[in-house]
C-alpha cells in the first residue's frame, strides 16, 4: 500500500472524480488519480522529449524514413 495523502478538490473536480468511479470506469477514486498522475508523468516525458528533439536541430534531409528505421533497429538490437 503506498502513502496516504489527502487533497482539496475543486466541486468541479470532485464531480467529475465520482463520475468516473460511478461509471465502472474505475474502481477507486484512488485508481482515478493514479490514472492521472500516470498520465500527467508520460505528459512531462513527451514534452522534455519534444524539448530535446527541438533543441538537436534539423535532421540530415538526405535520410528518408526507411534510413531512421533501419538506424532504429540497429539501435535496438545493439542494446
């Protein structure tokens, strides 16, 4: 079991919080926000991702998709 923590939600939020759960959707109001949270991290990851991508430059346009798939896949079986 992990930490308990207690929150203040909006009524709006609240709301939309019990829906959920009264939904099927989600078991919990403790799955709802762990749903959120989880996806608020992949959120973080992709905007830093986007960040550093922007932040490399221009790609070579001489590669074309099958050249950074074919990069990729030598990538992945190296590791």
């Amino acid at each position: 079991m992990g930490a308990k923590i207690s929150i203040s939600l909006t009524e709006e939020h609240a709301r939309l919080l019990n829906e959920a759960v009264a939904s099927g959707d989600y078991a919990s109001s403790s799955e709802v926000i762990r749903e959120a949270l989880r996806d608020w991290r992949s959120k973080q990851l992709l905007g830093r991702l986007w960040d550093e991508g922007i932040a490399s430059g221009r790609a070579d346009e001489r590669e074309t998709i099958e050249d950074i798939k074919q990069a990729a896949r030598r990538h992945q079986s190296a590791g």
